[in-house]
C-alpha cells in the first residue's frame, strides 16, 4: 500500500486550509510518521471545526464541550479482511487548536502535526491514564516529531514555574482530549 494512501484527510472546515496553505500535505507527513513501523493499516483524518467535535465530545464521551483532538480506534475488522487494514480515525477541531497554538507560543502547523500524531497513537494503543503510559507516549511524540523538525511541544510545560501542567487541552473550559475505543 503506497504511504499516501493510508492517510484520508478530509477537511471539512475551510478555516484550516486559510490558516495553512498545504494542509493536507502536513497531516499526511504527520500521520505516516506515526504509521511508519505499524503495518499497512489506514486512517482517515478529519480537520473540522469546534461545533462538529463539540457534538462528538458531548456524542460519545457525555462532555459538552469541544477538545483539540478525539481520535476513535476501529472496531474488530471481519475474518475475511487484513487485521491492519483500517485503525480508526481523528477529529482535529480548528478553533480550539488554534487558541492552544497561540497561548503556547508556537505556529499552528507544528501544534496540528503533534495532535495529528498524537490522535494517531491512540489509534495505534498509546495512552496516557497513568504516568507510565504518559512518559512512553510523551517519548515517542517527541521522537517523531523531532524527526519532522518540530520543537518538543511539552517544552513549555517543564518550563513552567507554576509546576502545572495544561497538556493538550490547555483551557479550562475546553474538554480534554479523548480516545473511543471500538
């Protein structure tokens, strides 16, 4: 299966394709960065607006609110077809990405290709509940985007001396971001 192929981006809201001229192309260098030693599954990506992952949060977490990025793994495939052929997909919401990029300081295309490979990571099993988990997913996101030339996005949570840490979602008042299995 051709690299690019993997990755379905759909960009529903046109406010990314404004901000970001060559979206798409983004995302796709995001998402296969972090598809690249996992078989030849795929993933749709859906670049939406803050209403659209609003209804989603409140669908199938119960939270009434929108978040960065849900990402919703596939369920079991059928017998007949390959195990790695579809591994879920991912809701990025523009407005909510675009405020955490401003507040932390750092361009939006660089933010959108962390939460495109964090999105997908959870697609792939990370997770991040406890701190064990956390550390191994906060690594490998630093080693791929590193690899992309992107900054290590949770600089400026060591950094900080309140000793708090926002994570992804960084207002208060916006629903962390989530995982839906199957």
């Amino acid at each position: 299966m051709n690299a690019r192929d993997r990755v379905e981006v759909e960009i529903e809201a046109e406010a990314w394709s404004a901000a970001l001229p060559g979206v798409e192309d983004l995302v796709q260098q995001a998402a296969q960065a972090a598809l690249v030693d996992h078989g030849d599954g795929g993933v749709v990506i859906l670049l939406t607006d803050d209403a659209a992952v609003g209804d989603l949060n409140a669908r199938f977490r119960d939270v009434d609110a929108p978040t960065n990025v849900l990402a919703f793994p596939a369920g079991p495939n059928p017998e007949d077809a390959p195990q790695d052929m579809y591994l879920g997909d991912v809701a990025l919401a523009f407005g909510v990405c675009e405020r955490e990029a401003l507040d932390q300081g750092k361009p939006l295309a660089d933010h959108l290709r962390h939460l495109v490979i964090h999105g997908v990571l959870h697609l792939l099993g990370y997770d991040h509940q406890d701190d064990v988990q956390a550390t191994a997913m906060e690594s490998r996101e630093r080693e791929l985007l590193a690899g992309l030339g992107v900054p290590d996005p949770y600089a400026h949570e060591r950094a900080s001396d309140a000793g708090t840490s926002e994570g992804l979602g960084g207002h208060p008042d916006v629903a962390k971001h989530a995982v839906r299995h199957g």
